[in-house]
C-alpha cells in the first residue's frame, strides 16, 4: 500500500516534524492511546495524521504505510479502509481528503497534529 501526499501537505509535515518524529495515519476510532474520538460507533471515518516522538511505544500501530514522505505507521486493521494506492490532497474547501485512487474519498478531513 502507498499514500501520495500532495506537496502542500509534505510541506506542513515536515514543517511541523521535529527531531525525527514518527508519523503515525490514525484511525481515530475510539480504540489505542492517540485516538481522541469518543464514538467509535460513527458511521464516518475519521483519520488524523500524527507526529510522534521517535521513542513512542507504538505496538499498536504495527503496520506501515509506504509514502513520500517514508513509513507511516497505522494499526493493522485500518487497511481494511484503504486501497493499494491511496492521496493525502487540498480539497476545495481547504481541507486535508484521504481518498483511494479508485474508490473516491474515504475521509474528508483529516487533520494533522502533534
């Protein structure tokens, strides 16, 4: 599997990203210790872009992405949502969308954070 992110978005990562910190495309479902989202019975999904210390402990995010801008980890049930080849771009509204290259969108709002 692969993510192509837009240039903008490298950009904002890497601006961001200090000492090498790891990046993590969170399913925020409610489930693991980054996951924010009270209700993980949502019909929509939701995925964060994550920053995070290179000595994170992340067992739970045992699987890696392949992307422009290296490995990003993810919990391994999340591929279920994704496809071989998957874009991180700007929306027209501005916002970050994840979406499958033959699929469509699969979040349309997906932030970044730290």
């Amino acid at each position: 599997m692969y993510l192509h992110i837009e240039k903008s978005i490298r950009d904002k990562i890497e601006e961001l990203r200090t000492n090498n910190e790891k990046i993590i495309l969170n399913l925020n479902d409610g489930a693991g210790k980054f996951s924010d989202n009270k209700a993980s019975c949502a019909l929509d999904l939701y995925f964060d872009i994550l920053l995070v210390n290179s000595n994170e402990d992340l067992h739970e995010y045992g699987e890696t992405l392949s992307s422009d801008i290296g490995p990003i980890f993810m919990k391994p049930y999340s591929s279920v949502y994704l496809e071989q080849e998957n874009i991180l771009k700007k929306g027209s509204l501005g916002v970050n969308v994840l979406s499958g290259e033959k699929s469509g969108i699969i979040c349309n709002d997906v932030k970044i954070k730290k």
